[in-house]
C-alpha cells in the first residue's frame, strides 16, 4: 500500500547507510593493516581476531582467536608482524613479536601508555576511530 512507501523507503535508507558505514570501517581498517604490512618485511605473521579485511600478502599467517589458549604455547619472538583486531591489550601477545617487529592493535581510549608499559613496544603511529577507540602500530624496540 501506498501508506507504507515512506517506512520503507526510510528503512532502505537506514540500510544504505549501514552498509556505507561498514564498507567505510572495512577500507579505513584496511588500509591500517597494510600500513603495518608495510613496516615488516615479509615473514611469519600471526592475525588474532576477525578477518574483517583480508590478510596482506607476502607473509606466512598464522591466524587465532585472541582467547584461544593455544596463544601461550606460541614462542617468544616466533612473529614479524602482529595485527590484533578488537580491542586487546598488548601484553600477552607482545612477547611473540621479533625484535624490530610490528604489531598493530586497536585498544581503548584510556590508558594507551600504560597498556605498553613494560611490552618493549614504541608507537610508530596512532589513530582514533570513529567509535572512539585507537588503532596503534608499534615497533618492538626492547622490554
């Protein structure tokens, strides 16, 4: 019926936007994970979280859910590069990055020098999300 064209038209609308916003996270997030990329070259990698985006190339992948315990047997030092997707702490997996390794996170808004203290890692770079949240990419220098 004629009565219900606004409705749906304004759920279309609502679902446009949706997508646009989800499409807009995608490429915005993509294009963090390969900037990390970028600083590593090649090399066993290790993905924890949602594949969201795609994995870059040119790294072997070792891809686990951050809660999964399997994530303590891991060697020290075994990853070049780390993307953690979700807001994680750095410390439990800050310990798998080579020295000179990147890991790239998204945690919180409070606390970011805190949560690095003691990890060894120096921020490289840092951006704010429009959920409220940062994407960090840090440089494993020492603990």
């Amino acid at each position: 019926p004629a009565a219900l064209v606004p409705l749906t038209d304004a759920r279309e609308r609502v679902r446009a936007l949706v997508r646009e916003r989800q499409d807009a996270r995608r490429t915005s997030l993509g294009a963090w994970v390969l900037d990390a990329a970028r600083r590593a070259p090649g090399g066993r990698a290790l993905w924890l979280g949602g594949q969201e985006v795609p994995p870059p190339p040119g790294f072997d992948w070792t891809i686990i859910d951050p809660a999964d315990a399997s994530l303590t047997t891991l060697p020290d030092a075994a990853f070049r590069l780390i993307v953690a997707l979700g807001e994680v702490a750095p410390r439990p997996f800050a310990r798998l990055v080579e020295q000179g390794g990147v890991v790239a996170f998204e945690t919180g808004t409070d606390g970011v020098a805190d949560r690095l203290a003691g990890t060894g890692l120096r921020i490289q770079e840092i951006e704010a999300t429009p959920d409220g949240r940062h994407r960090l990419i840090c440089r494993r220098e020492g603990a």
